[in-house]
C-alpha cells in the first residue's frame, strides 16, 4: 500500500472559515490537491500568476454566452462579434496586479487567433443552428445533496429544450478532442447539475452533453453526449458520497499537498506550498 503523505501543519479552520456551500469547482479541487483547495478557498492569499489558459477559456465562454443571448433576442451573431465579447472580457482584471502566465510559443495576440478560429469552428456547427428553445443562460442552481452537508452550488452554461427532451451543455476548451473515456471521466458533473436542475426538468427527459472547442491549428467544436447512468438511484448516492467524503476532509482540516506535473504545472500558490520550499 502506498503511503500517504502527512497532513501539512497548518491552523485548522473552524467550520465558519469554510465556504457557506459546495461546489463541483471545490470539489474536484480537494480532490485532486487538498493544500490547493486550502488557498483557493480559505486563506486566499495573493496569486503567484493567473494561468493563461484559465483566463482564455472563461473569455472564450464569455463569447458563447454572447451569442446564444443573441440569439435569444432574435439577433444573428457572427464570430467577429462573439471575438469582441471574448476581449471585453480578457481586457477584464479580476484580480489586479496579478500576472498572466503564458505557454511557451504563446501570448495574448496568438490566443486571440486561436480564440477566433474556435469561434468561427463553432458557428459552422449544427450546435449553432439548433432550432431548440433556449431555457437558460449561465442559469444558477442551489440546492442540498443531504441534511449533513451544505448546500451545493451549479451554474449550468446552457440550457435548451430540443425534440422532447431538456439539454444541459457544459463547454469545455481544450488541447485535443475529446474521446468517450474523457466524457466518462467528467460525466459527474454534469450528473450532478442534472440532479441539482430537476426543478426544471420535472419528468421531461434530460440529455447532458459537453460542447468541446479544441485549441488546435484548425478548431473543431464537438457536442459530447453523457452516457445515462445505469441507475440514477446509484449514481445520486455515489455522488452524495463524494461529497459527504469531501466535505469530512475539509472540515477535519486535511489540507496536504498533493504534488505532480499535472497538479504543480499551473498552480498560482506553487511558491507557498510545503511540498515546493
């Protein structure tokens, strides 16, 4: 059995410090770094850097949530004005003085290039000529999994009602296309948004799918479907038990590092960490 390593020694938060809700964005950050998810969402100190590729995809949602307002409102949208919407929003500083951190061969003339061709990618896409009717935006949920945890937090990108079913779309950016094993490897999340939006859905079928815009030389956008769940019984329950398992984590104060390339690479707290001084 491999070893684990020892919780970092530091002060212990009361439950109080800790957020008043849940979301999949905590969780899977205590998940896959407790010490990381201890900075991001309790000691808060300042960032080293904000990755450049954090920053490009939330400008690059920015772009989509544009155009399906748009269209919404019954106006045509063409990727230029969806690349007006995505500066706006790079030109945005959410947290002032912090630098952005580049990939190598990269900058911010180079990603709008790149931001340009996903839209356009996009807009060649049955996704952008659905006849269905749109429900909601960057629509919000909250609600509680159990009486023993807080409330659970989802904001769901889209959401459209198309041939007798409701749609959830969460985009994604990404370096490559997504395969069915990736789809299954982020399948809970977007189970549990379907759990968290029943209110919505009420007895109409729901279909979750991930909208991926790959960062490629030439761009293509995929519509993911998520596979249903073999029961929706069990996989309430599983998800219920991530999080139950989770949350006892974070309110016993295990926040260790959890070191690797991938977890490392791109952390903006990496000069404070234990596992790096």
């Amino acid at each position: 059995m491999i070893a684990q390593p020892p919780p970092v020694s530091v002060s212990l938060p009361q439950v109080s410090s800790l957020p008043d809700h849940l979301s999949w964005s905590q969780v899977s950050t205590m998940r896959a770094c407790p010490q990381k998810f201890f900075y991001s969402y309790i000691a808060r100190p300042p960032k080293d850097f904000i990755a450049s590729s954090m920053k490009f995809g939330s400008a690059v949602h920015t772009g989509l949530e544009h155009f399906f307002r748009s269209r919404m409102e019954g106006a045509k949208v063409d990727h230029q004005a969806m690349l007006e919407a995505y500066q706006n929003a790079w030109r945005q500083e959410d947290e002032p003085g912090v630098p952005i951190r580049f990939n190598k061969n990269e900058d911010e003339a180079t990603l709008q290039s790149t931001a340009e061709g996903m839209f356009k990618a996009f807009l060649q896409s049955p996704m952008a000529e659905t006849s269905g009717e749109i429900i909601g935006i960057e629509e919000s949920f909250r609600s509680p999994l159990s009486d023993d945890l807080p409330e659970v937090v989802a904001r769901v990108d889209l959401i459209y009602a198309h041939g007798g079913s409701i749609h959830l779309v969460d985009f994604k950016t990404s370096r490559s296309r997504w395969n069915p094993a990736r789809v299954a490897e982020a399948a809970d999340q977007l189970r549990l948004y379907e759990i968290l939006s029943s209110d919505i859905s009420g007895d109409t079928p729901v279909e979750l799918h991930f909208g991926v815009l790959t960062k490629a030389k030439k761009p293509v956008f995929e519509l993911c479907a998520v596979p249903p769940p073999e029961s929706h019984v069990t996989n309430a329950l599983h998800i219920c038990d991530t999080f139950r398992q989770l949350y006892s984590a974070m309110t016993a104060g295990n926040f260790y590092p959890a070191p690797s390339p991938q977890n490392c690479a791109t952390c903006p707290f990496k000069s404070r960490c234990p596992a790096h001084q």
